[in-house]
C-alpha cells in the first residue's frame, strides 16, 4: 500500500496595508506677479488701501514694474491721494516713456490738484 502524503493545508501570510505617503503641497512662492494681480483684484472690489498694499509688495520685488506703479497711483487717487498717485505715474513713466496710459492717469491727477494746463499736456500727448 503506497504511503500517503500528509495534506497541508496553506497558511495565508497577511499582506502589510499600504498607506500612501502624503507629500505636502507646498505653498507658491508669492511673486511680483502674484502680489499684482491680488492687488488688480482689491482695485476692481474698491477696496483700495488694500491694492496699494498688494502693489506695494509687488513693486518691493520687482522695482520695475510699470504697472504696478501706474495701478498703485490709480488706488493712490481712489483715496484723493493726487500727489502720490503722481509720483507713482512718474515712476511708470521713467519706466516706459510711451506708457500712455500712465500720462492719461497722470493727466487726471493733475486734473484733479487744479493744474489743469499739465492734466491737457498729458491728456493730449501724442503716441508714439
């Protein structure tokens, strides 16, 4: 009579549970340019003390950025601050002598202060 073999029976070895590895998102760097567009936002909403700060922080960044500064002495003149908003338009100006927009903005500030002969000279400017 032939032997019989023992039957074994499978003993399960329990697979480790895998937990996947959480890898932070890691915060953005704040740019000049993110600094600028949240400030291009607080302008539009009117809360202006608020975009100059933003513009602020952009400028800090990158000092030449002319839109910045022509944004910042837009908020600047929101606030009746007309002097302010022109040195921020004379800055942009520096930066970019064909930024029109900045000598029409300009021109409104002056307007605003009273100086009506420099607010016609920016405002009727010609293009380059």
């Amino acid at each position: 009579m032939p032997t019989r073999r023992p039957t074994l029976t499978p003993t399960l070895t329990p697979r480790p549970i895998l937990k996947p590895t959480l890898t932070p998102t890691p915060t953005p760097t704040p740019s000049s340019i993110s600094f600028y567009d949240k400030g291009e936002e607080y302008l539009s909403d009117g809360k202006f003390q608020l975009a100059i700060d933003e513009f602020t922080k952009s400028i800090q960044i990158n000092p030449n950025h002319r839109l910045a500064y022509n944004d910042r002495g837009n908020a600047y003149g929101h606030l009746g601050q007309h002097q302010r908003a022109i040195e921020d338009f004379d800055k942009a100006i520096q930066l970019d002598s064909d930024h029109a927009l900045a000598y029409n903005d300009r021109g409104y500030a002056y307007n605003n202060l009273g100086e009506y002969q420099r607010a016609i000279e920016d405002m009727t400017r010609p293009s380059s």
